[in-house]
C-alpha cells in the first residue's frame, strides 16, 4: 500500500470518528441543560445508536454490497447527515430532537461498515495493516474532546447546540471527500440477497458450543452498564462540578489506544478467560469509583475511572471479537462478527440505554441534581454479576492470534 492511500484512508478514519463523538459524548449533558430533558428521554436518545446498529446489515447488505460503491454511498450518506446534524443544533425541545438523531443514526452506523470495507479493499495485508488505519479514528475521536472541552470551552459556556454545527461542518467535508477515495465496488452485485446471510444466522451454529454460548450471553449482559457510560457519563462529570469534563473523557481513548497495544501480551501470557475477566472486573471498579469519586479532593477516582476505559473497552470487547474470529472461522467470519455485533451494539445496548434512562429518573432530586452514588452502584452491581458468570460458566481456552 502507497504511502499516499495510507494517509488518504487515515484521514478517513479521523473523519469518521471526529463526527460521531463530536455530539455523541455530550448529548446527554445538551439534553437535561439546554432541552431540560428527563433520564428517560436521554437514555431513549442514546438508543438510537442500538436502532442504527440492528438496521445496519440490513442497509449494507441489501443496498452497498449490491448497488453502490461503498465510497459514493458513504459521501451521500454523510452530506445528508451534515443536514441532519445542522438541524439537531437548532431545535428546542426533545419531542423535535428525537426524530432527527434517530434518522441520522439510521444512516450513520451503516458508514461504520462503509469506511471499514473501502480501507480492507486497498490493504494488501488487512492483519497487520487495518490497525494502523483503524488507530487515526481513535486520534480524531481524542481531538473532538480535547478541541470542545479544552479549547472551545462549550461545556462550561453553555454552548453545546454548537457541537452539532461543529460535527455538521466535519460531515459535509467527510461527504465530500469521500467521493475522491479509493474506488470500492459493491462486492456482491448481482447476488440475490439472503435474509440468513444478512443478520449473520449461518454463525447461529456457534452458539451450540457451550463456551462460546456463555461467551455471548455474558457479550449482551455487559453492554447494559457499558450503556451507562456512554449515556451518563458526561453529564454526571459536568453536574459533579469536573472541569472540561468532555476534554478529560478524551484520556479513556488515549487508554484505548495504549492497551490495544498490550492487548496481544495479556492474551499470549494470561489467556483469554483471565483477559476477559480483567476487562469485567474494570467495568466493576470503574463504576464504584464514580459512585464515590467527586469534584474536589477524591477527583483523583473520576480521572481513573475515566482511563479504565481501555481495559474496560479492549480486554472484553476486542478480545470477544478476536475469539469469535477464532471459534467461527474463515467461512463464516463475516457473519459471526455481524451477529455479535448485532446482539452487542445492537439488542444489549438498546436494553442498556433504556434501563439507564428510568434510574437515573428514578435518583433525580427536587433540586434537578441526581443521587449519582446510588445510580453508579447499580451498572457496577450488573458488571459484578456479569464477571461472576463468566468466571463459573467459561472454561479457558488457548487460541491462536495469527489464525
């Protein structure tokens, strides 16, 4: 691969991640500040994401594997969430809000996919090649946080509306330039689609095998305090009273690119079943430290409960996605990844969202604040349960990296 398509597809990559969390971090806090927005109504936004990522394979698989070219589909789709995302910035009140950010999730999850299959299409070696790629949207999902929560202050200025206009102008550009990458016809044009090929029901097959059945159980059960963070997280550090709080949550990324690292370590030395757990038992330690973490002296626990987020992230989740490449093989790697990421992003994190939302409600205070020791207790209790059935049910296994 030329120098000159690497750094095209990097930049890609930036785009793509640059957009997406340039209103997605701070939703929450824009919602409950400047559209007074109920727990419930934020985690009902936040399931969006779980909407566009079950509806998904359904848009890749009917429409940019048959049709288009995965660079045209990923511009038009991009210029229209440029429009979608100028408007979510303009409206006043939830009941206006929802149908926009549910639209452009709809079509925003599918370019996941989009930028993944134009960059695997140029890359010679995808094994050791895609990592470097995929590790520029880490860079752009870092900067949107150091950018709106260091620089432009927008959080403590009351200006998020303007995180909108801010991903708006990204995705136009993005839109646009994906029009110039490199060429990816539609890998399977003139196929008739198949309904089982598309929701991944051929890798249904591994969930006879007990291990991994357990595997993908445990996979949806954590998604629900994983939902927590996503949905939460920023407005609990901004109502705590923690400065730049968008700019601080960028610190769990750069941990997310550190431990990806030392993730093939941890594997080849510790095993799957302990690395897994280690990512469980983060999740557990990173809630109970926001429940007793706070703004002034203990704040030394919200910053470390922030860079848990690579081991919380990589430990469970990329390693699922490297066992699950293992167990499924050459054959139905595709649809063994497309299944669980479906019961993952999809069903766990729609469960997740929605249950966050009615506890948060459920600890709101008269005064408009929330009793967040209580709400952060809960997804940790969750996480604890989670690791408690993995560590009984799943047996070790030894698995090859390099497979």
């Amino acid at each position: 691969m030329k120098g000159k398509t690497r750094a095209r597809l990097s930049l890609m990559m930036f785009l793509e991640f640059f957009i997406w969390g340039a209103w997605f971090v701070t939703m929450g806090t824009h919602l409950g500040t400047n559209l007074n927005s109920s727990g419930g109504e934020i985690g009902t936004a936040y399931t969006t994401q779980a909407w566009g990522a079950i509806v998904a394979p359904f848009i890749i698989g009917l429409i940019a594997d048959r049709y288009f070219a995965a660079q045209k589909l990923l511009g038009v789709l991009h210029l229209l969430g440029a429009v979608l995302l100028y408007i979510l910035g303009t409206v006043d009140d939830f009941t206006s809000f929802y149908p926009y950010v549910l639209t452009y999730m709809l079509i925003y999850m599918p370019t996941l996919a989009l930028v993944n299959a134009v960059a695997f299409n140029q890359l010679e070696d995808p094994s050791k090649q895609f990592a470097s790629i995929r590790f520029w949207g880490t860079v752009g999902w870092i900067l949107q946080g150091v950018l709106i929560g260091y620089v432009l202050l927008w959080e403590s200025k009351d200006m998020l509306e303007q995180t909108f206009v801010l991903a708006a102008v990204a995705s136009a550009f993005m839109g646009i330039y994906s029009f110039t990458l490199p060429n990816t016809p539609p890998p399977a044009k003139g196929q008739k689609a198949s309904l089982r090929e598309i929701v991944g029901a051929d890798a249904l097959g591994l969930l006879k095998d007990k291990n991994y059945l357990v595997f993908f159980i445990s996979s949806v059960l954590i998604c629900i305090p994983l939902a927590f963070y996503y949905s939460f997280a920023n407005p609990f550090l901004n109502e705590v009273g923690m400065a730049n709080a968008a700019g601080n949550m960028s610190f769990g990324q750069v941990s997310e690119a550190l431990f990806l690292l030392l993730l093939p370590i941890f594997l080849k030395r510790f095993g799957l079943k302990t690395t897994i757990l280690l990512g469980m038992l983060a999740w557990v330690i990173r809630y109970a430290l926001f429940a007793f973490g706070d703004a002034g002296s203990n704040i030394w626990m919200l910053f470390l409960g922030i860079v848990l987020h690579g081991i919380c992230y990589d430990f469970f989740f990329v390693s699922g996605q490297i066992f699950t490449d293992y167990k499924a093989g050459e054959k139905i790697r595709s649809a063994a990844q497309g299944l669980i990421t479906l019961a993952t992003y999809g069903v766990g994190m729609l469960i997740g969202f929605k249950i966050a939302g009615l506890i948060v409600d459920n600890y709101a205070l008269v005064d408009g604040t929330h009793s967040w020791k209580d709400i952060w207790i809960i997804p940790s209790a969750i996480a604890a349960v989670v690791f408690i059935f993995f560590l009984i049910t799943f047996k070790n296994e030894k698995i090859e990296l390099n497979k």
